[in-house]
C-alpha cells in the first residue's frame, strides 16, 4: 500500500511541474494583436444611423453630368426684349469638380412666340481664359418649338478637365418680350455677391454679335444688362 501510495505521489508531482513548464513556455498574448482582430475594428455606422444625412438631387439622379442648379428650382420664367439682350453674350458660370466628357447643353425653354423671326442663335462654352471650346450650330429653329428643357448638341464635342467654365448664350432676331422666354433661377443680379470681374456667376460681354467669338475678355463681363431683370438662366451638362 504504500509502494503504491508513493507511486501515485511522484506521478502528481510529475504532472504539476509538466503543467508549470508549459505555462512558462507558452507564447505571450500580444494585447495589439487582440486589439486588432476583426471582432475589435469598429463597424461602420449602418446606413441612416450616426453621421447620415439627407443630400440634394445630384445632376447624375437625372441622367447629366453636371448643371448650374437643381432645375426643381428653375421656376421663374425671364423675358427680355430683342433690343436688351439681341446681339449681347450672356455668361453663366458652371465649376466643373471632375473631368467631363461634354456633348450637350441643356437649355430650360419655358415660353414660345410663334411670330418671332430668329437668326443667329447659339449656345457655347467658354474656359476661363475665354477661349470658346464648343458652340452648337445654330439653335434658332430649336427656340421655336417644345417649349421644355432639352439638350442643344454641340457641333464639335470635348472633354473638358475639372475648371471654370462659363456657359454662352446669343440671341438674334425679333420676338414678344413675355413670349420667348427661358427658365432662371430667378435670382438675377444677386447670383454675383461676393465676386467680380472675370469671375462673375451671371454676366454679359459685348454687344453686335453674329456669332460667338473665338475668344472674349471675361474681364469686361457687365452686369448693366442683368440689372434690368434678366434673371439668371438653368444650364445642364450631359
């Protein structure tokens, strides 16, 4: 009995120190390692949960690529005479955050005259060097018919790198002042507050004009024209 007592004994005894050995060779657990286990990372807020909010139609919700304001906004309908604004270069400006493969400008036509007599109409675009980068054929016939927002092709597209830009409209010919009339922002003379020349939002350049120049200086951008009411038109880019 006690041989066997014994024998029991120092086979305890052999198996703690086996246990102690192995805690003390045992690798170290790393508290970073832990730390950065995929249980510890931090999930993303979940969608309408902390740090969402609502954000504004984007051009891309409705097929453009870029535009001078939501058209949901583009209410107010602007008039102006042929003598006011015939033969003048109206300007507005559009800052392009990325670049752009451009092929139209869409124009908001909110009123008809169909006894207007147009020549010479066009839309074109303008860097901020005022060199003329694209202009569409001539849009005269596109004034008299559907009057809804459409696009006006231009004759030769481009691609236009992330910049200012300045979207040109000229008007030639007779019509009603309260009869062809465009969408605007209705805002007018206070889209310019806070710049100046030539960086104005909404301006016009020269006076005479048949066509659009290869090349205007922006800074003789005028807002004489703009002051009498002729609000600031809705441009979209597709």
């Amino acid at each position: 009995m006690s041989t066997r007592t014994t024998a029991a004994r120092t086979l305890a005894a052999a198996l703690a120190a086996l246990f102690v050995l192995a805690g003390c060779t045992a690798p170290d657990k790393d508290p970073k390692a832990a730390g950065s286990s995929p249980a510890a990372v931090a999930a993303p807020p979940a969608p309408g949960g902390t740090g969402a909010g609502y954000e504004g139609p984007r051009p891309q919700d409705q097929n453009l690529l870029a535009w001078t304001g939501d058209p949901n906004d583009a209410g107010h309908v602007t008039a102006q005479s042929a003598a006011g604004v015939g033969g003048r270069v109206t300007l507005v400006r559009i800052v392009l955050r990325q670049e752009t493969a451009w092929s139209n400008i869409w124009l908001g036509l909110a009123g008809l005259d169909p006894n207007a007599q147009l020549s010479n109409c066009y839309l074109g675009v303008y860097d901020a060097t005022g060199a003329l980068r694209a202009a569409t054929p001539d849009i005269s016939p596109q004034l008299m018919t559907d009057p809804v927002a459409k696009p006006f092709a231009l004759a030769k597209p481009f691609t236009a790198a992330p910049g200012t830009y300045f979207i040109a409209l000229l008007l030639n010919g007779n019509w009603a002042t309260n009869a062809l009339t465009l969408k605007s922002t209705g805002a007018g003379i206070s889209v310019n507050a806070g710049l100046t020349p030539p960086n104005l939002r909404y301006s016009t350049l020269l006076t005479g004009q048949n066509s659009l120049p290869a090349n205007v200086n922006l800074a003789e951008q005028s807002t004489s024209t703009i002051n009498t009411g002729w609000a600031s038109q809705w441009y979209g880019i597709s």
